[in-house]
C-alpha cells in the first residue's frame, strides 16, 4: 500500500514536471516569436524613418536652392539698378550722407 502510494506521487510529479517542460518550452517559442517579430519591426521602421530623412533632406535642399536663386537674381537686379546711376547722382547721394561716415 505504501509502495502504491509512492509510485502514485512519484508518477504525479513526473507528469507535473512533463508539463512544466512543456510549458517552458511554449513559453520560449513565444518570446522568440515575439522577439522575431519585433526585429521584423524595428527593420520595417528603421526603413521608413530613414526613407522620411532623406525626403526631407531632399525637399530642405531644393528649398535652399530656390531661396538662394531667388537671393541672387534679386542681387543682380540691385546691381542692375545701381550701374544705371549716373555719377552726379551718386555724388549728391554721398554728400548727403557723408556726415555719417566720416568723424566731425
């Protein structure tokens, strides 16, 4: 009787420990998965965010380079205007302001 009894218990923890190993081994394929799928997200978002930094560089600098042409024909058009300006012009203009460039 005392024999039966132990073969039943012994008999029951190795079907808890059965089930513990199962269960552990479950539980690491599910984080493996998870782990998986994480990587596989972080790569998908990685991707995008740097295919969003180049879009931006790309439109900073076009937007640069428009904002710099337009500098530079507006400095030609002021050169423009300030070839045009005949000597007697320029003499009274520096006249008037000469006060402020040189000392009293």
């Amino acid at each position: 009787m005392e024999n039966d009894l132990l073969d039943k218990i012994i008999a029951a923890e190795k079907e808890i420990k059965e089930c513990l190993d199962a269960e552990k081994a479950k539980a690491r394929e599910w984080l493996e998965n998870v782990r998986k799928e994480a990587e596989e997200d972080f790569s998908r978002e990685k991707a995008r965010t740097t295919e969003s930094f180049s879009e931006t560089v790309e439109t900073a600098k076009k937007e640069a380079e428009h904002k710099a042409a337009l500098i530079v024909r507006t400095a030609e058009k002021q050169a423009e205007r300030t070839e045009k300006v005949d000597d007697d012009t320029l003499r009274r203009a520096i006249m008037r302001h000469l006060h402020r460039i040189l000392p009293v």
